[in-house]
C-alpha cells in the first residue's frame, strides 16, 4: 500500500526567506505519480505541479522548485523569497498508475505561515 | 483549463434533512470523480470514486446508504447526505480526472462546500 508522509506539521517563516517542505513516499509500483497542491483559507485545492516516476529532473516555476529523488523517495517542495500570500497547506499526494481509478493518497499537509 | 465547480459552497441544513452537492468539470469531461471529506486542520479523505454510468466505489467505513453518489454524465457528479446528522458537518470537496490528454492523471478539485447541520 502507498503512503505519503509529510513530517513537518508547521512551519513559520518571515517573508522572503527560503523554505523547503518535505515529503517522502512509499510505493511498490515502480510508475506512479506524484503531485503537490495548495490549500489557502478559502479551501479550495489549487494543482501545482505532478511529476511521473521516471522523470527526475528537478522542476523550477518562478519561486517555486521542486526536487524529486527516487534514491530517498522525496519529493520535496521549496519556496523562494517566500510571501505572505503563500500562507496556506500545501499537500503531497500519490497516484499509482496501476489501476484505472488513480486515486490520491495525500499526506497529513504542512502549514506554513509567511510572516510579515 | 481544468475548471472544477461545485455548488453549494455552504449550506446550513435541519438535522433530518437531505443536502445535495453538484460537482461540475467546467472545461473538460471527466471520466472519473472523486468525493472527499475534510475535517478542520486534517488531510483529505476520500470517500468514493465515481465513474460516469456506473455504481461509485465507496471507501471503508463510508456508508453508501448514507452519502448517495450519482455520476450521470463526463460533467456532473452529485453527492446526496441523507438523513444529515450534526457529525455529518464538514468540508466537502470533489475532483475530476480528465478523460484523455497529457493532464489526464491529474485530479482537479471544486472549491468545497462546507455542509453545517443543526
């Protein structure tokens, strides 16, 4: 069974410092996905990025990046020169590509708060 | 693209009382949807898979008696909380999967309805 875990509950930071969130996953397929995703207050789950299993080149969008290494199994998220409107839950999932429903398996989601 | 809706974004029901949820893709058709539950500060929890023309595949421990799921078209899902209960008050939130294309096993959430009862 595939697992996600995200061990940092909170995080607080001061704007425009660097910040990574972690996830680390378990999974016997050898395709799978992996995909991160923004809570803000409203609720609403904002797609950030999937990266499939056999691409493992680190991904830059903006502030953003994002660093993928099968060797420890993470998947790990950074924000650069971080803002306040990057305060939200931001959520690890995995979709195993077996089976056609593709269903999320999330982590427990790391809080981070951007002071001003 | 990948536009998810749903509606109501907040209802206020009766203990008793049946609460319907419509989740639309906007944009794109869905082959598969997803019906999550979400309590305060907790992750999500998926409570059914929905595939257009079939029975929805329910989760354990989530009663299909209980959470009426109907995927009648690659558009619309509907979630039906029968009988609400206050312990059914939560945020209720859906996703689509694209039929095909490049971005066919990324899931697209609505924007949640949160569901109180009295």
């Amino acid at each position: 069974a595939q697992k996600v875990t995200q061990a940092q509950t909170e995080i607080s930071v001061v704007e425009k410092e660097d910040v990574t969130l972690d996830c680390v996953y378990e999974t016997r397929d050898t395709t799978y996905y992996l995909f991160w995703y923004k809570q803000p207050p409203s609720g609403e789950l904002v797609f950030l990025i999937r990266r499939n299993s056999f691409d493992e080149q680190n991904e830059i969008s903006g502030r953003y990046s994002w660093n993928f290494q099968k060797s420890t199994s993470s998947f790990n998220f950074t924000i650069t020169a971080s803002q306040v409107v990057d305060s939200a839950v931001y959520f690890c999932a995995l979709s195993e590509a077996t089976g056609s429903a593709r269903q999320l398996t999330f982590g427990s989601g790391t809080q981070l708060t951007v002071l001003p | 693209g990948a536009v998810v809706s749903q509606h109501p974004s907040r209802v206020i029901c009766k203990s008793g009382t049946s609460v319907k949820i419509e989740c639309r893709s906007l944009d794109f058709q869905a082959t598969t949807m997803f019906w999550y539950r979400q309590f305060p500060k907790k992750s999500l929890m998926l409570m059914a898979t929905s595939n257009e023309g079939s029975k929805a595949t329910y989760e354990q421990g989530v009663e299909k008696d209980k959470f009426l799921i109907n995927h009648a078209s690659l558009t619309l899902s509907t979630l039906t909380v029968t009988s609400a209960h206050p312990e059914d008050s939560s945020f209720y939130i859906c996703s689509a999967r694209q039929l095909a294309g490049e971005t066919r096993e990324t899931q697209y959430f609505g924007p949640g309805t949160r569901l109180l009862v009295l």
